[in-house]
C-alpha cells in the first residue's frame, strides 16, 4: 500500500515553518521567563529612592515639628483658661455661702415673726396687740427689716447668677480647649506613626544605599558650612567698614579749629550691636544653651533633661533674664526684627513659612538648637536646611 512506501521524517526537521513539541515547548518557557522578568520588575520600580526617602523623612520631621509648636500653643492656653476657672469656682463657692448664710438669717427671723406672731393676718395681729401704738411700731419695723434682708438676698441671688453664668463660660471655653488638644494629640499620634514608617523604610537601606544618603547629607553639610563662612565674611567686613567710617568720622572732628563741630558731625546713635546690656544678656543665654548641647530634642519638652525647638530658647533667655513665650508664633513677635546680615549672638532665628523652628544664633553663620525627633541640642549652621527656609531674625532683648 502507498502508506507503506512512505518514509519516516528525521527528527528535529521542520514541516511548513512549525517547531516540533521539544523546541516549542523550550520556545514557551523562555516567553514564560521573560514575562515573569517583566512582572517582576515594578517592584524594584516601586521602591522609593534614597532621595526620596530622605525627603520624606524631612517633611514627615517638619511637619511634627508644626504639630508640637500648636500642641504647645494650645497647652499654654489651657492652663491659663483652668486657672481663670478655678478662681471662678472659688467665687462662686464663696458667693454661695454668704447666700446660705442669708437664707438661714432669714428663716430664723420667719421663725421670730411666727412666734411673736408677726407673720399673723393684719387684723389678727391688730387684735391680739396690747395697744394700738404697739401694732404700728411693730409693722413698721418688720416692714423694714423684710425689706432690707429681701434686698440682700435678692443682691445674692444676682451675684450668684452672674458667677455661674461665668463660671459656665469658661467652663466651655476650657472644653474647646480640652477637644482641640486631644485632636492635636491625635494628629501628632499620627505624625509620630508616619515617622516609624519612614524610619522602618530607611533600616531597609542596603549599605551601598546607606553610603549614597551619607553622602548626600554630607554633601548638604558642607554647603551649609560654606554658606555660614560667606556670612561671617560679609558681616566682618561690614563691622570692618563701620570701624573705618568711625575713625574717620573722629579724626574729621579732631582736625577743625576752635570751632563747635557737634552740628555738622553728629554722633551717631548707638546701634543693638554696640549695646553692652543686649551683648551681656546675650552672652548669659548663649552659656546656657551651650551647656545643654547634647540633650534629647523631646517634642513639647522645657527642660532640663530635653528640650524642643522653641523651649530651648525660652530657657536660655529665661537664664539671662529674659522671658520669653512658650511657642515659636509667639517668640517671633517678640523682639526687634533685624536682617540677617547684621545678626548678633544672641538673636533668634527663625525657619519656615509657617515659623514652626528656632534657633539661638552664635555668630559665624552658626547656631544651637534643637533640630528635631531622634538628635540632640547641637551647633549648626543656619543654612541647614537651605537658605530659603530661613524665615527671620529677632533680637529679643
């Protein structure tokens, strides 16, 4: 028969461009192999950057540093408003007890009219009176004395009205108070869980990872080191300029002739950096905060194991006399206004749009202050976290 005649096909030819089974099967596994590489590569994707990290671990810091400064704002407010309620409690018990006291004044004399039978009907008492001038002479004086001791209650009663109305005042005021506490407690809660994220995402750098970052921020510590040196530099020859103008000014004095000299070359007024009170208070705040260098930054802390930005501040100006508010919105409106170039040790300087930092300026372009959650008081420079994220310069003194 034909099918006989027919023969076998060798193995591993093709028949109108079709693999036989062991290469197609080979065929599929490499497309398998290639779309499981595929599918797997988002993941490496997907995986934040060194840099990205970095970021968010700073906005994640900033913005727990804003939730401390509020969550302090509103503490302070809160112990003032329990203060002023307190002091109402206290009016208010003492307003109730002179109101018992009239109460009980004025059952006893209910009881003297009862029993001498002043209380009786008018025709009664009439009657049962010895004389006719002895009911007259005793209405008349009850008549006065009910009308002076329903006087008095009458004034307590408002007294006490008007306290209570007081007392119920503040007692709202201090719940508005309670609840935006406890929702700001809540907000940092949730700030503080967002932090140990970010944290957990830096632990799960490779080292090579962790050298890039180092990197970077070191990178970031020697620009805001150059940074500083600029200013020191321009406010040295700025100090050297002013030193040149006043000799000048002196010799110009010195060189005319017996005439008075005092109209034309008035003396100058004396400016914040040549005032000797400002610069020896200063120097008591700065010796402070330097003995605090190493300590914990604790948010909402005030001392004296840990401090938080704007509670460091306040202490050691609080050291050299000075008091100071308890939150950095506060400590902004708190002194003299002065522009970078001609800060002093001493001053304060504040950061951010929304003046959520602060730090003691040491001269040089350098500061100390209390950075953020996981580092310690320390020397810095202004320029830390670049220049446009400086917001002011206050000298509070």
């Amino acid at each position: 028969m034909a099918s006989q005649h027919r023969k076998p096909r060798p193995a591993g030819t093709r028949v109108a461009g079709i693999r036989t089974p062991a290469l197609a099967t080979a065929a599929l596994t490499s497309v398998a192999l290639l779309s499981q590489t595929a599918t797997a590569a988002p993941s490496t994707d997907d995986k934040p950057s060194v840099e990205e990290v970095e970021k968010k671990v700073d906005d994640l810091y900033r913005q727990a540093e804003t939730a401390t400064e509020k969550y302090n704002a509103a503490k302070e407010k809160t112990t003032k408003q329990r203060k002023q309620v307190d002091t109402l409690l206290d009016d208010v018990a003492q307003r109730a007890q002179k109101l018992n006291d009239a109460r009980e004044e004025l059952g006893s004399y209910a009881a003297a009219q009862y029993r001498t039978g002043a209380s009786a009907p008018d025709t009664a008492t009439f009657l049962l009176a010895d004389t006719p001038q002895d009911y007259f002479d005793q209405t008349q004086l009850m008549g006065r004395v009910t009308e002076r001791q329903k006087g008095a209650v009458d004034d307590y009663f408002a007294d006490q009205a008007e306290t209570m109305t007081k007392r119920q005042e503040a007692a709202e005021s201090l719940q508005t108070l309670t609840d935006s506490q406890n929702d700001l407690r809540t907000a940092k809660a949730t700030v503080q869980k967002k932090l140990s994220s970010a944290r957990a995402l830096l632990s799960q750098l490779t080292a090579e990872e962790k050298a890039r970052l180092a990197a970077i921020e070191e990178r970031k510590r020697q620009e805001a080191a150059r940074k500083a040196a600029e200013l020191a530099e321009q406010q040295q020859k700025a100090a050297a300029a002013q030193q040149e103008s006043g000799d000048a000014s002196g010799s110009g004095s010195t060189g005319s002739t017996g005439t008075d000299t005092s109209s034309s070359s008035p003396s100058p007024s004396p400016s914040p950096s040549t005032d000797s009170s400002y610069a020896t208070k200063a120097e008591k705040a700065l010796a402070f905060a330097r003995a605090q260098i190493g300590k914990p930054y604790v948010w909402g802390a005030t001392g004296p194991d840990s401090y938080d930005c704007s509670g460091l501040t306040q202490a050691a100006w609080k050291a050299a006399g000075v008091t100071l508010p308890r939150v950095t919105y506060d400590q902004v409106n708190a002194g003299t206004t002065v522009s970078l170039s001609s800060a002093q040790p001493g001053d304060l300087v504040f950061f951010y749009a929304d003046v959520t930092h602060v730090g003691i300026y040491i001269g040089n372009g350098m500061m100390i202050h209390a950075p953020k959650p996981g580092t310690y008081v320390r020397e810095e420079s202004i320029y830390y976290d670049g220049e446009s994220s400086i917001h002011s310069v206050v000298r509070p003194a």
